[in-house]
C-alpha cells in the first residue's frame, strides 16, 4: 500500500464531527490571518488589543484552537468584522 493510500484509508475512517471541527477550525484561523494581512495588523498587535500573549495567538493562527464563542466575537470586535455568519 502505498503511503497516499495509507492516509487516504486513515482520514476516511477519522469520524464526520472530527472532520468538520477540523475543517471549522482551519478555517476560523484562515480568516483572522486574512483580516491581519488585509488591515496590515501583527500578531503581536492582535495580542496587545485581545489582551492576550503573542505565544495564544500563535496557537489560534496554527488551526488547532478550540475557540469559545466569547474569543470568537472579541477577536470580530477587535478586527472589525464577523470571522464567523449564521444565516437566519
């Protein structure tokens, strides 16, 4: 079996929440590393508005970050855009 074929039979048998939560998370923090590029913000200046420390916002830049609704709405005020939208 080739290794494609290995990470292909791995990832299918990954359960459909773990998938999505995964995919949700990437993409959250795709979004907070567009809106620093677009506004020409550091991460060090997110962390200084948020309060927070360099080394967290590293973390929530690598995709692996569990986020709390609370983080997430601060994180729209301090950036000024919603990093997330439901549809009523």
């Amino acid at each position: 079996m080739k290794l494609t074929n290995v990470y292909l039979e791995a990832v299918k048998n990954i359960p459909l929440e773990i998938q999505k939560e995964t995919s949700f998370s990437f993409a959250v923090s795709d979004k907070i590393h567009t809106l620093l590029t677009n506004k020409r913000m550091t991460q060090k200046e997110l962390a200084k508005r948020m309060g927070k420390t360099e080394a967290e916002v590293s973390v929530w830049l690598s995709g692996q970050h569990n986020f709390t609704l609370r983080t997430l709405a601060k994180i729209s005020v301090v950036l000024g855009e919603d990093l997330i939208q439901i549809s009523k």
